[in-house]
C-alpha cells in the first residue's frame, strides 16, 4: 500500500526568474494542504531518464530561516536547453514508473510544454503544465513567469544606455531576446523610452529608420536615438541599402548599424549592444513572483482535483486552467500587428516597422 | 474660430509612480496624432479654481534629449490630497470654462474621480478618468497605475528586513498603506515571504498569530517572523489580551507588537517598521510605464472619439473603457474572501485572519 | 596532538550587510591556506557560554553551487545587540577554553569591540577584529564593513520621498540612524540632495531651519523640503519656540515636524518618515564586500602572522592593521565640525547647523 | 571692468555616472559662495573651438524644485571622445580667450587631462582637474568619479548570469572593461563572485584556466564558473592550444571561450556575455556622488586659491591637491601585481593567472 501521493516537479527548457518561486509554492502547499510527496527530477527529462530525484521538503533549502528560492532566479532544480528526448520516449515513460510518481508538475516554455505534452499522452501521466518564457509566447495565458522580471532588466538597461548615449549625440542600437514573438522589445522599449523598435511580427525598412532618425534630429532636435531590436527582427526585402554584413552572421544590431550608418553617410555615431544573458537572470520581481505563486498552488489543486493535460493559465484577472492542447496549437504566439502596444508605440511616435 | 482643441489634463490625490508617464503619452499622442494644445492644470482642481495651466509641449521637459517624464516617480503637475472642493462647484466649473477647455483628462483614485464624475457631470464636461492608486483599490480595472511599483518597493523592504531579522531571531510587524483596502499587504506579503499577512477584509485575532508564530518556532524551528499589516487591517473584537496601547493612537503594528510580547510572555524580541511615504515614490517600474502608457494613449482616443464619463481600464488582457459611474458605484473596490490570492496566501502557510 | 588550528569567528552587535562576506572570506582563506579549521560561534559571545558552534566548510551553504554569503545581509551566525557579558567573564573564559579555540575574529562595532577586547586581554586570547557598523562611528579606519550599503538604502529613499515631496510641496523630514556620530545623516544627506542635514555633532536652531526654508521658498522658488535628521541630533538650547512635543517621547524627526509647523503659522505641510530598520537589511554593495573580503582575508594573516589586539583597518587606500587598543581611546569617531563633507554640505547651501 | 569671474567647466573623453553631479556641485558652490558666472563649455574642447558655451545657474535644471543633475547619469554638457584636439591647439587658446574665460575646470580621465594639461601650459590658463575614469586608472587618487558605479553594475549582472550560469552548469565567460587596467575586472570579480579573473597586468595560461575548472569541478563538486575577462587582458604567449579566433577579431571573451571549448574535449558548456555600454551608464552610486560632490567643492576652491595645474584628488580619507603633472607622469595606473585585492582574490581561491 502506498500511503503518499508522489509528485514529480521538473523545470525544462532556458532558466528566468521565478522557477523557484514556482517550485516553493508547489512544495508548501503540496506537503502543508495535501501531505504529499514532492520530488524534484534534475535537469528537466534527463532526471527522468537517469532516474534521479532532489528531495523537496518544507523549509529544506533554508539558511537561517531565509527561503532562499523566494528570491533566487534560476532553478534549484536544473536544467537543459533541450535533448533528444523523443528519441528516448519509452525510456522516458520507464523513468516515470520507475520513480513512482503519481503527478508530475512540468514548468516550461511552449516547445518544452510540447515535449512534456506528448510524453504526458503516451505515459497516460497525470501531468499539470506551468509556463515560463521571457519571451512571453505561450498562448491562452495573460502572464507567464519570468517576463516581468525580464522586461525591467531591459528596461534597466535602456536607462543607462540613453544616459551614455545622450552624452555623446549617440545612435545606440539594442539587441533584445525574441527569435520568432517581440513582446519583450516592445514592451521594453516603449517602457523605456525607445525611438525604434523593431520585432519579429512588423518587417521594418532601413529607409524607414534612417528617415525616422532624420527627423528626430531636425524635426525634434534630438540627437541621440535608441533602438530596441528583437534578435529575430525582420527587414523588409529590397531595403537593404549596403550589405556589409549578413544577418545572422554578424547579428540583427550590427546589421542595422551597418546599413544606417551607410544611410547617413557615415555622419552618425553608432553603437551597438548586445544584452545577451543578463536578460534571463536576476531576482524575480514581485509580479514574477505572484504569478509565480499563484500557478504553483493553482498546478497543486488541479493534480488534487485529478485533472490532467491542463496548464495554469492568467485570464481575465485570475488563476485557471486551460487545455494544454489548445495552448500548443495556438503558440508561439506573435504579437498582432493590431496589438494595443503596437498601436501606443506608434501613438507616441515610435518608428515600429512598415506597419506604420 | 478656435482652430485647436484645448484638452486640459490634471493629478489628483496622494501621488503616485507612473503619473508622469502618463502625462508624457497624452502629451505625445494628444500632440502627434491630433494636433491638440494640451494644458496641464497644476495641483488637481486647484489649477482650475486659480485659472492656471503649465504648457505641455512635446519635448517640453527633455533634459539633453531625455525625457525625465518616463523615470520621475510623483507629478510634474502637483497635486493636493484632498480640498474642499464641491463647495467650490460653481468656481470650478467656470474656471474650466475661463480656460477653455474642450475636454479633460483626470487621473485620480476613487476619492478624487468621484469628485472630477460630479464635476462633470453638473459642467457637463468631456471628461476622462484614468485610475491610479498605490491601493489597487478602483473597481472594474485589473491595472492601476502605481501599484506594481509600490508592491516592488515593499517587497525591497521586508527583503532588507528579513536579513535582520533572522540575523537576532526577531519577529518583525511591517506597517503598510491601506486604510479599507489591503491588496497591497497581500501581493507584497506573498512576493516578500511574510509569515502573517493582515488586511482590513479578514479580522485577525491575537491569539490567532501568537498560535501560528509558536508553531512556526516549534514545528519549523523558525527564529524569526516576518508579520505584514495593512494600517487598516482589524482585529477581531474580543481578541485582545492585554491592551496597553489603543489604535489607532499607536499605530496598528504597534498595538500588534504589544499584544503579541504580551502573549508570548515577554519572551519574543519584536521590531516594529512603518514604512510610510517611500511607499509613494520611486522610478516606476516597467509595468507600471506601461499601464500609464497604454492608458494615456486610450484616454487620448476615448476623447477623439467623443467619449466622455469613461474610466480607461485593463480588462482581460486589453486596454477598453468602461463607464465611470460603474466603477465609483463599486469603488473602493475590496480584497474578497474567497480571493484567489487570499487562498494561495493560506495555501503557503501563511497565518491571514480568522478566515484561515 | 591536536592536528589542525581551530579559528573562532563571531559577528557581535546590530547586523548589517557584508557580515556574511566577511565569514565567506575568512572561511576560504582560513581552509584553502591554512587548512585551518574554522568554527562560526553563534550569537556573538553567547554561543561562548553555550559552548556552541557552527561548522564552516568550503562551499557549506551552497544552493547549486552559488554562495549565498555573498548576497544575503546580516549573519548567518546570529548575533545579539547587547548582553550582560561582562558578568560572565570567567564563563565565557572557560568557553573558549572549552571549544578548544586557538584564535578569535570578533566582527562588531565599537561596543562589542570594547568587551571583545576585554575579554582578550583577561583570557589572553589571540583575537583580532574586524569593524562593521552602519554608523561609520570606529577610530583608524577610513572603511567600516556595511557602511557603504546603508548609506545607498538611505540615499534610495530620499529619492522615493523626493518625488513625493516635490508633488505635493511638502517639507519631507527624515530621521535616520545616528546616536552620537552624523557620518550616515551626512554622506547621505549630500548624496540624496537634502537641504537641510542635522546631526548630533552640530547643534541646530529652529530659528536656522525655517530661515533656510523660507529662503529656499522666496529666493529659489523651491516649494518643497528635504530635511536629514540623526535621531540624535542636538537642538541648541534656547531654539525651541513651542514644544508641543519632547524629545525623545516623540523622537527627534516630530520634534522638529512640530517646531517648524509652528514657525512657519501653520501654512507649511509637513511629513515625517522614519526610516528605521531597513537601513540595516539589504544586499550589500560592491564596495562592502570588497571591504568585507580584504578585511577577512587580511585578520585571517593577522593570526596566521601571530598577531593579536589588532583590527583590520582601510588607510591609505590600503587594508593594515592597527592597535584595537588605540580604535578604542579612539572611538566612537564623530564628523568633526571642519569635516571636509561638512564644509561641502556648506557649499551647497545645505543648512547643516549653527556652524554655518 | 569686468565684475563676475568667468568659470567654465567641460567633460571630456567617455562619459560615465557622476559627471552631472560634479557639475552641480561646482555650479553650487561657485555661484553661492563666490559669485561667480560658471559656463558650460559642450562637447569638451569642441566647445571651445565652437565658443558655444551652456548657461549653468543655480537650479536651472530643476524639474518642479528637483534637480535631475544628482541622479543623471552620463553628462548635460556633452562629450566627445577624442578628437584632432592637439591639431588645433591655437584655436582653442583662442576660443578660450574669446569666451572671456578666467579659470577652468576639465572633468576627464588620463587620456583628455593630458591634453588639457597641454593646453593650459600653452594657453597660461588657470586650471584645475576632476578624475573621472570607469577604469580608475588615474594616479594619486584613492576615488575617480564613476569607478564605483560601474562596479556596481558589473556585480549586478554578475549576480544575474550566475543564476543563469548555475542552472545550465555552464561556464559563463564575461567581458567587462579595461584595455590596460584592470581595476574593474578585479574589484568586480571579488565582489560578485568570479571563480577566475583575468586582467591585463597579470598573463594567464588557458592550461591554468582548463586546470582550474577542472578542480572546481572535481574537488568541490561545482558544476558551472564565472569567468570575469577585461577586454586588454594578456595571454601567457605559448599557452594557446587551439587558435580558432583569434584575439582581437573575435574578442577576449571569445577567444578564451573557444580555447576552454577545446580542453575541455568539447564538453564544457560555455557561453560568452560582453557587458559593453551599460557599464558606463547608470544613476551614480552615493559613493560617486559624495566623490564628485566633494571633487567639485574642492576644484572651486582651488580655483578660488589661485591655484593652477592641480588635479582634486582623495587620499588617505581626505580630499586633497595634486600636481597634475605629477599624476600624468605616473598615469595610468595599473594594478600592481601584488596588490592585496590580487592577493585576496587568490586567498578566496580565484584563478588570477600565473602569479598564482
């Protein structure tokens, strides 16, 4: 006779800010309201695959008395960018019987909820997805954990880079995460004051940016401009004007800088910085934090209540529960070039793509 | 023959993060997209009653180019907390008049909108409400502008007071903003880790902490606590032990802080923090940009369109307007029993009232 | 034969940020050097009488391979503010006889340092000391550990209220910490933009701070105030003109609320904000921890050299060690009234007492 | 006659936080207590060259009573890097005298003072230097306006790659700044906890880094290393084992990346971050700002004494005069092999190259 439920927690795909706090709401209130057991799987599938668990228990990772994962980005857990894990489909569902788990609660991003999905279907699992990207993608949900956070650190960054670029009659040019969805350049850069923002969704012309930039000068009498671009914004066919370097050889940013910098006939000092990681780390912010909670307990009582194959969604103003299914086929999901942020952006005089 | 529209704009009420930037985008979009003259009308009706306006140009306050408007926490207009202005109605609606003004934009708390709807109604005014409040407390919107930042700036504090006190084993009470409401108590209180959160909703009892710190202590082998209260919150009526100190004289954490020291037969070291009017200031976080962005953008629209008496709200997940008369009927807008948020505050372990 | 050195280490008095990064440094260099073993004495001189300790290891707190010493404010090793030690001589004596200790680093103030450095002499200890306090108040040293953080948590807030303040034309009085010695009131009274800064080392007038906000008002056209104020900072004598309110019932922020309330007939609207206990908390900043590493690093040498009576010190530029005897005769270190920080406050035009 | 001594005051070479605040303090002080006219000249000497100078009184930056220049990051008065300033030597005597200058004060770092060390013996000026240098390279002075502050952003997003660094048991590789010096690196590195930091005055070995991972790994079980990499670090000349990229096509970062790629069989995950511009940007710390603050009281004075040729500098806890000479001649300065934060970052266990 098994006397406690077991339930698995794994965290798959790029870390952000707020894993932890996810994996504290799912341990307190899986062991204080339901006296389960909670396992923590290393390394997303992989712990599956190697049969390994992190012990989770109350208070099990304090120092002093401090719960730490309140405020510790990343993921105590681990994890991996992605695997072969669908070669290894069956062994997966071995190390999910093998462990004897009852549950397992899975937090990740649209292609990580994908893989879980399918493993979750075949291994019959009772399995409650959480979503988390910086890149804010994943359909049927208002609010995912880590994008919060990541927004203001680019937004922080913004801030120090117009200083500089103020000082010196800068064009600063910004690269930002966000292969295939925008949401955080636009969001960033309308938080932070951004002249050009370019995304995914909305091709931009050079012609577009250097007449924007025109203007700001002799129009506005700024001299300085700064640029949000999503790493896997697109340009417009024909408006390259001077292909010095290709995209993605040398990078969207430095792209732009090349092209614009031809466009102004080499008049204008350019710039270009690349945030890179720094945009998934740092302590999550409060909003990260209650959303990060909230799906936590909410993931705990749908595996109490016996459902399955849902994720913890934030619609209208609250927790609930959506299909997995009908997240996946919706997601990524782009920003609409009809999106209110879209049309702000171009209310304030953003230069935001050929849609303007 | 009036050639431009006159669109008055003012800040009513205690100030908040994020006023500014709303005044920055209605400025911008007002300006750009219109071609209207927009006044700002300094210290809330006051500006009315004295005739005066503060000229609202687009790039007005650039400092090198940077627009100090995104990153200033408070008003650049002024504002008044509270005055006597329905004794004024007549004065008030001819001051409008003198300033010919074709249609006003307010950014109030409910306080203050209920004051700027009666206004209009009798001036029969075109008039635009956008709500902002550290409280969260205005109905019919899942955004206000000021609240995020003011979640963040107490959850920076109870971090700082969490190292010290677990560093002397102290049970630390935490006095937040929020007379009727406690929204703010309760998000800062999850995101900060409190062991007790107590808001003006749910009554709490004395004995009801002094149980939970003791088994916090006993069962957890915690030292220390961490207990958030609204300065509203209140105390079921036969609770009290032992009562030296009466609020409000004292203050309610300090009445707390008595009560409990008595309970614990003097044994506890307990530190009490109000932390008053930083929880106003502050740069505004990347949310709160937003939320004032999008709604000075849609205030401006609402205007254009021959909208008035609405209210910009954030609902499901968009930006629309809904009637102001609606909102003040359900305003202050309080935190519900059967919250999702009261419910995964006790889901954590956290001791929250009676209710729990 | 006993094979390893066992070093004691104790963190004494009020917490502040960079104690953790201290016993990290001391830790490491203690184990990876010397091969010591290191034993954390918990509770100050307490854990002496209790004849307990705390093992430190390499790497011992690690989460995921991340040191959380580095970030976390206060100790892990718990302290006490004050005790009855000095009646215990003998016992706490016999305590380190009993831990079997063969040296002692004792991080404190000048309080602590005082009966550490009593207790050394009379048990022939070898001892060396570390300073830390958020009052900058110790002798000899140009750098104290935490000093540096509590100044930017101040400097923080006077930012938050500034906005506030300047909203609402508000004189905004905040009272910081500083009992007898002002460093704290000044470097973040310059830092944060006060206009007026009063610390215990210069007597203020009443009469001096509402001459100065009248001038601010009618010269500059300033409609706000920001006043600095050490909780014990000395009014002269005959200053008060009404005393509705004595100090310390009211403590000395309301005092001075009352005072100029009433100089200025009532028309000046006037807050109070108490920063309290977050002075202490927070992570610590660059600067206290390189501070906090060199000086645990260099006391770690100071008993490898057979050193004892000595305090690690920042002269120069440079961490060297001086006589604790002489810190002592020394200490507490007050702003002098020609402090070079005192005249530029001056400079200003800050009020900064009857000095000027 | 003229009656007003004519101060201008100009920032030089790359910007960075602080510059407005010493330019507030000297506008301060020069018109409060000397009555003086302080100019601004923009964009460094260009200004000079232009005659264009920036009106600078008391307050008149101020927005609503706050003055922006304390929290600025970057310079109001504009900057240039470097320019064919020795070309025109004449001319810019010129320019001073024809903007009726009688005194001088250049902010800048090693490279600008010495070209306006040059001019000022040329032209007979009377002037006086501010050191400013995110690279502290600067002689004779324990503080440089800026240093602090771009420490502490390096350790911010130190903390934040960590996190990410830990979760994916990666090798996190961060470039900072530093062509010649390597002050940021080290200090940086201490305080936000780098397992191996490579600046350019002491040569590393890519044997002495693989063999470092390797330990850290193996002995102590940690899964992932922070690298910290001034952009001038050195390597140690036959140390290369595998030349993909080559130093400085690709970069410092990357460079090492590929080569620890290599002795590692591949198996090392390991991603690169160069942090760039925003380590220039940024609100100043309020040790940069009591630095600038105080730096810009004292060139006043100077200015005031007659004196000419002197640099304000910080020493042994106090602000004091230095030749300028004297601090070019020795200028930049590079960290000393046996400096104790060379010495104390290898206490803690960090690689810091072969001295260790």
């Amino acid at each position: 006779m098994k006397l406690q439920k077991r339930l698995g927690i794994l965290t798959s795909g790029g870390d952000c800010p707020g894993l932890n706090t996810v994996i504290r709401a799912v341990v307190s209130h899986g062991i204080l309201t339901y006296d389960w057991k909670v396992l923590g799987i290393p390394y997303a599938t992989k712990g599956l695959l190697e049969r390994k668990t992190i012990p989770l228990s109350l208070h099990s990772f304090d120092l002093r008395g401090i719960d730490p994962l309140l405020n510790m980005g990343g993921t105590i857990l681990g994890s991996i960018n992605k695997g072969d894990t669908l070669n290894q489909i069956d062994e997966l569902i071995c190390g999910y019987r093998d462990l004897e788990l009852d549950a397992l609660i899975g937090i990740g991003g649209d292609g990580s909820l994908a893989i879980l999905n399918k493993l979750q279907i075949i291994g019959n699992w009772q399995f409650i997805a959480i979503p988390k990207t910086i890149d804010n993608d994943v359909a049927l949900t208002d609010r995912v954990v880590g994008f919060d956070t990541a927004v203001n650190t680019i937004v922080d960054s913004l801030n120090r880079l117009t200083f500089t670029a103020a000082s010196h009659d800068r064009v600063m040019i910004v690269e930002v995460m966000g292969r295939s969805a925008g949401h955080l350049a636009l969001c960033a850069g309308i938080a932070g004051g951004a002249d050009v923002i370019l995304i995914p969704e909305i091709p931009y012309s050079i012609k577009g940016i250097c007449k924007h930039l025109a203007e700001l000068r002799d129009k506005w009498e700024r001299r300085f401009a700064i640029i949000v671009v999503a790493e896997g914004a697109k340009v417009a066919d024909d408006s390259s004007l001077y292909k010095s370097c290709q995209t993605p050889n040398c990078g969207m940013a430095q792209y732009i800088a090349d092209e614009i910098h031809h466009c102004s006939n080499n008049k204008l000092d350019i710039r270009v910085s690349v945030l890179g990681h720094i945009q998934r780390g740092g302590i999550p912010t409060a909003l990260d934090r209650l959303v990060a909670t909230a799906f936590g307990k909410a993931a705990v009582d749908l595996i109490a209540a016996g459902e399955s194959g849902k994720m913890a969604a934030w619609r209208d103003g609250q927790v609930k529960a959506v299909a997995l299914d009908d997240v996946l086929s919706q997601s990524p999901l782009h920003v609409a070039k009809n999106h209110y942020l879209v049309e702000t952006a171009s209310a304030l005089g953003i230069y935001i793509g050929n849609g303007r």
